[in-house]
C-alpha cells in the first residue's frame, strides 16, 4: 500500500509540471467604477479553479490565479470571471499583468506559485471602459516575450538574449524565489553562489514575463 501511494503521489507531482495555458482574456467595466476580467485557460488534465490574488501598483494591476489538478487526463477548458473593485474611476492607461498557475506540492506543503507551471499575459487597456478588451492567444506578442539562455546546462554565468528585459528573477525547484537581477551587466546574471539543481528564470521586460528552465551544475 506505501509503494501504491508513493507511486499516486510521483504521478500527481509529475501530472502538475504540465503548465496550464491562458487561451483569453476579456475586461469589461461594472458600473463605472469596477471591472470585470473573463479569464479562459485550458489544459492536457482535468482541472478547476482554486483561488486568487491581486495587488494595484501605480497603474499597474497584478492578478494571480491558482487551479487545481487532478488526476484525469483528459483535455478542459475553464472560464472564470475576477472582479477588481474601483477601478474604472477616471481617464487612465492601465497594464493587467496576469498570471495562471496549478497547485503544486513541493514535499512540504502545497504552493501556487511554482513558474514551472505558470503561464502569464499582458493586456493594456484605457478607462473608463466603453466596449470590452480582449486579448486571445493568437494575440500574444511571442516576438517581443523571445528570451534565450546560454549556456544550458550552466555552471554559474548565463547569457540572456533577449532586447527588452529590465529584470531577472530566480526560483529554485520548489518555487522559492532565490534572487532578483534588476542590473544587468553585458546581459549576464551569475548563479554560481546556489547549489547544484534545477532553476526557473522569469526574464521581466514591458511587453510580459517568459520563464526559462535552467540546469545549475558546477
């Protein structure tokens, strides 16, 4: 019975580094002071929503969904609709930032925030909101999110290729976040000072967040 329930357990860690995908997103005003955000996400296993956050930061609204799997594998969709109260107040250029992850567990408890299984998009937007905004995946601009990093597997240096980024973020397997570039020299960061192991770079630019998988080996 232990081998049975380490064995269900693998396939549910290993089911969870399938990444859900954002298929749409749709913001709408409420009454003239909130909005409403129709988020469409899809997935290879069945899934449902679970939670979620948000935070206003200057103009910019950061939204982050968690869904929870499950041991089904059998492709669904899911839409759901976010409301973010006083918003649509006045004339303002807005940035939604959103975020969509599958809960995961990291040996010690369960966590929302593993970039191994997250995916993001960027919607600007203007209010007050006469008509709906929408941003479908045919829509998302792959060219200016374009991030590389080299060499892979890497002993400390990284050399990042990409035009836009401002700001590199680094998480361990488990989802940690271990340290934030906001400088970057000749577009290299260093790992070298973290153990030996899987990382996850997010590559943060204007136009979005793409997250990279690097393998750390001195």
């Amino acid at each position: 019975m232990k081998k049975l329930f380490s064995f269900l357990l693998f396939i549910g860690i290993a089911h969870c580094s399938y990444a859900i995908a954002i298929q749409q997103i749709t913001v709408s005003g409420i009454n003239g002071t909130d909005i409403n955000i129709r988020m469409k996400v899809t997935d290879a296993y069945v899934f449902e929503y679970y939670t979620y956050n948000y935070e206003i930061v200057d103009q910019t609204i950061y939204l982050n969904i968690c869904y929870l799997p499950y041991l089904s594998a059998s492709a669904s969709t899911r839409e759901n609709d976010f409301i973010i109260p006083n918003i649509n107040t006045g004339t303002n250029n807005f940035s939604l930032v959103v975020k969509v992850y599958k809960r995961t567990w990291d040996g010690t408890s369960w966590l929302c925030n593993n970039p191994a299984d997250m995916d993001s998009a960027t919607l600007p937007f203007s209010t007050p909101l006469s008509t709906a905004v929408m941003l479908s995946s045919s829509e998302f601009n792959t060219d200016d999110l374009e991030v590389v990093c080299y060499p892979n597997p890497t002993t400390g240096t990284i050399y990042l290729s990409s035009k836009n980024t401002t700001t590199i973020e680094a998480y361990d397997n488990a989802g940690r976040k271990v340290r934030k570039f906001e400088t970057l020299s000749d577009h290299t960061f260093d790992l070298s000072e973290f153990d030996n192991g899987i990382y996850f770079i997010t590559a943060i630019s204007e136009d979005g967040r793409v997250t990279k998988k690097i393998i750390l080996k001195k």
